[in-house]
C-alpha cells in the first residue's frame, strides 16, 4: 500500500484498542511491507529483519492500548520499529565483542593494542551511541544510518521517507544536539 489513509489506519486502531483482532490483521496488512523494508535495511540480514518486523508487531498489539492518538500510528509503528532493531543490533554488536575478547585473552587475536585501551575503546564508543540515543527520535536515526551502517544521504531518505534536505537537516542538527551534549559533559 504505497499511499496510506491515515484516516482509515486511525479507524482501525480505535477498533484494535478495543480488542478487534480482524482490525489489527488489516493494520499489519496495510504496513508490514514498509516496516520490513526498514528493518532489513537496518539489519542487513533477511532472518534478522524477518525477527525484528515479529517483534515490532508483537511490541504494537501488547501496547497499542497506550496509543493516546490513533492519528500517530505510524509514526509510533515507525519508532517501535527503530528501537527493536537498534537493540537487537546492539546486542547481536555485545555478542560479537565478546567472542573477540575471548580470542583475544586465548591469544588467537593478534592485536597490538593494550587491553586496556581495548576497553576504553569500547566504552567511549557506547557512552557515544546512548548519547547519541537521547536525541530526538529522527536525528539519532539519521546518525546511526548514517556513521553506524555508512549509508548514503539518499538511502537514510529513501529508508525514513523523507527528503534529501530533511535528512541533511536532521544530520546537522543531530550533530549539534550530540556536540553540545558532550560539551556539557566536560
């Protein structure tokens, strides 16, 4: 459904909330395909994306009673949909650290830095990434699009369906949300 009624999606949320299973189906039916999109771009892997598009939908029916306005269903789905895959992906990231650190203290990786700057590594690239997760929704996905998975100004635009100086301006204005966030912090 490449043009959505908004009207129509808030409808079928007002019968969702009060328990209409067959009005959820048809919400699921009418944005499955543009939440997948998103979350495959986001994962890079067709399993992983298929996990998290199941976990958003599970995550939109348990909560879909605390939707205050039905008009935003989209871009709540839209959130949703970020968060789950921006977890996942951390966490998929923590798995990985750690079969490296435990190569590592198995001498099977040859590195010629010091544990310990190993670690301070890690911890300033996660304090980045929960500051980063403290700006508003749009501009910490445009910057994870962007410097996480080093997507171009055009596909983050494609991806969040928005256009090109959209993204331009999220970016900027992230950028200096994150600066001044780290400024205060010194």
């Amino acid at each position: 459904m490449a043009n959505l009624d908004y009207e129509y999606l808030a409808g079928l949320v007002r019968k969702a909330q009060q328990g209409d299973s067959n009005a959820f189906a048809e919400l699921y039916a009418a944005t499955y395909q543009k939440q997948y999109r998103y979350s495959y771009k986001y994962m890079q892997d067709e399993y992983l994306a298929q996990d998290a598009l199941q976990e958003t939908y599970v995550t939109a029916l348990k909560n879909i009673r605390t939707l205050k306005n039905p008009d935003l269903f989209i871009a709540w789905l839209n959130q949703i949909n970020f968060r789950i895959c921006y977890d996942m992906q951390r966490k998929q990231r923590h798995e990985v650290m750690d079969e490296d650190t435990s190569n590592y203290y198995y001498g099977e990786l040859a590195s010629h830095e010091k544990p310990e700057d190993e670690v301070i590594k890690v911890d300033s690239k996660n304090f980045i990434l929960k500051q980063v997760m403290t700006l508003p929704l749009t501009e910490s996905q445009v910057i994870l699009m962007r410097y996480y998975q080093r997507l171009t100004l055009e596909e983050i635009g494609k991806n969040l369906d928005i256009s090109l100086s959209t993204v331009k301006r999220h970016l900027k204005s992230g950028r200096m949300h994150l600066n001044k966030l780290l400024q205060d912090m010194q």
